[in-house]
C-alpha cells in the first residue's frame, strides 16, 4: 500500500466543552468545501450565535469561520465613481483560537496556543494560558518562517 493513499479521510467532530456532548461529527477528505460543510452544519445545529472554536493550524479553518459567522453591510455611496463593494462585519461573539503542535522526526517539540489579542480574555479559561514574552504577531511571524 502506498503512503499516499493513506490518510484520505478526515474526521472533523464538534464537541461542547461544558458537557462534552459530541454535537457534530463529519467525515471526508481535509478541503476547505469539507470544512465549509462541517462548520456550516454546527451552525444550523446550535442557535446561531457563533461559539467557542478550538482547532488545530490548518489554515482554512479561519476563513471558513469568517465566511460562516459574518453578514455584509452595504458602504454609503459617496456620489462620485462606482458605488464600493459592501463590507464584511464578522460576527462580535465569535472566538477562536489554534492550538499548533509542532514535531519534529514524529516526536512533539511545541504546543503552541495562537489566539488574536483582542480575544485573549475569553479564550484563555480553554487554554490555560498565561502571560507570553513574545507578542501575537511574533509567535505568527515564527511560525510562517
């Protein structure tokens, strides 16, 4: 069997964090449509309001949630050239942060926890975290090196 055919499916799960009840769980290859899916489907699953996500560094997951939990309010047209597009309001309640491990040879080297500063307060009880020496936009600019 080849190594590329392996690791072909995906199972993304939501799970509530103060009952640890599985709301959502999804299966198929990791592509941003499959991740559209599951996210769409948490959000017809709950109340609509955005909750709490936690996942992993793949780097779809934020635009997925941006498009999800987002509306768009049209720009005032100022009278002169062509009316602007509307703009994208992303949704106040919505929290999200990414717990990123990385390894080396298959051995854990690092958790890193990277959460956007103006969330910092609200995550934090999920993640255990404390004081950081190096700011969000250095762990970020680390990370993508």
């Amino acid at each position: 069997m080849d190594r590329e055919d392996l690791g072909d499916r995906w199972t993304f799960v939501n799970v509530l964090p103060r009952s640890g009840f599985i709301q959502t769980v999804h299966h198929g290859k990791r592509t941003k449509e499959e991740g559209e899916a599951f996210v769409k489907t948490i959000k017809q699953n709950s109340d609509g309001e955005a909750p709490l996500f936690l996942s992993d560094g793949w780097p779809s997951y934020p635009e997925i949630l941006a498009n999800t939990y987002s509306h768009e309010e049209p720009v005032p047209y100022s009278g002169r050239g062509r009316p602007r597009k509307p703009m994208r309001i992303l949704d106040a309640n919505l929290k999200y942060a990414q717990v990123v491990k990385h390894k080396e040879r298959g051995h854990l080297i690092e958790i890193e926890k990277l959460v956007r500063p103006n969330q910092r307060l609200a995550v934090a009880p999920f993640l255990g975290l404390k004081k950081s020496k190096r700011s969000f936009r250095t762990r970020v600019a680390l990370y993508f090196q």
